[in-house]
C-alpha cells in the first residue's frame, strides 16, 4: 500500500507543475502586440522537456514493477494515468511552429485588432478513475486486514474441514 501512495504522490507532484509551466509559456509569448521573451520561451520549453522524461520514467516504473495480485487493479488504475496527459503536451512543438511562422507574415491582424490564438490542455482522469480507484483501495484494504487476521472465520472454517477429511481418509 506505501508503494500505491507513493505512486499516487509522484502523479500530483508531476502533473501540479504543468499547469504553471502552460500559464509561464503563454505569458512569455508576450502580450497581443508585444513582443515575447525568446530566452523564457526556450526556458520553459527546456523545464515541460524536463518534467516529461519525469513522467515517462514514472510510467517505466508502473509498468514493470511486479505486484502480488492483489494490488494488480491498483496498478492497472495507476498505469498511464498521466501518461495519457503528458500526450497532450506533443503538440506544443507545432502550435509554436505555427505562430513563429506568422512572424513577418501578414496575418491579417493588425496592431489595434492581433489574430490571438489560444490552445487549451485539458488534464483529465479518465471517466470514474478516482471512484475505481477508491473502491479498490478499500478492497484491497480489506484484503489485507483479512490477510493479517488469517482469512477470518471463513478460511478457519475451510481449512479446518480440508484438515478434517484429510484425517479421515488417512485413517
């Protein structure tokens, strides 16, 4: 279960920064009618580089680790959780081709009325993943408590009644 929360962790603490990186990338940009900052752009270009290869050394992680069958829906849920976002991010690459390809163009905006072009990233779970994921930490919970407590009244009653017919066929 530590290994799960600190999955869980690892996904808030690499996925919380992208939205001020995004924010930190379009402020650079400048301004409609100003120009932007060249070196902050490169900069944050360099940072989302950064915290992509974070993001896919998370995924090599979820991927290849084994876990006992019991956590096994956990990590199926985990699994390409914020790989999945991180994908969205691939086309930054060409919206900035885009608008560096405007420059010295006529784009048909002018200084008092500039063309603005907005792209929007949306980082989402997929459809019920925090209820799936609550309902198998309970299970999972559960499994463990009844694991530490022996199985319960139910595997002592079994197993006493595997013991039981074993005896009486040896007899």
């Amino acid at each position: 279960m530590h290994w799960i929360t600190t999955r869980l962790d690892e996904m808030q603490s690499l996925i919380s920064p992208m939205a001020n990186l995004l924010d930190r990338l379009s402020a650079s940009w400048g301004k409609p009618g100003e120009a932007g900052d060249v070196d902050e752009i490169h900069h944050i270009c360099c940072l989302i580089r950064d915290s992509l290869i974070q993001v896919a050394d998370h995924e090599e992680r979820l991927r290849f680790v084994g876990v006992s069958e019991t956590f096994q829906r956990l990590k199926d849920l985990l699994h390409d959780c914020i790989g999945v976002q991180a994908e969205k991010l691939e086309a930054i690459p060409g919206y900035l081709d885009d608008m560096v390809a405007f420059i010295n163009t006529d784009y048909g905006g002018t200084t008092d009325n500039p063309i603005v072009i907005t792209r929007t990233i949306t980082f989402d779970l997929p459809p019920n993943w925090t209820r799936d994921m609550n309902r198998e930490m309970k299970r999972v919970e559960k499994t463990l408590i009844r694991q530490e407590n022996g199985g319960g009244f139910w595997s002592w009653f079994f197993g006493g009644l595997l013991f039981f017919i074993l005896l009486m066929v040896l007899l």
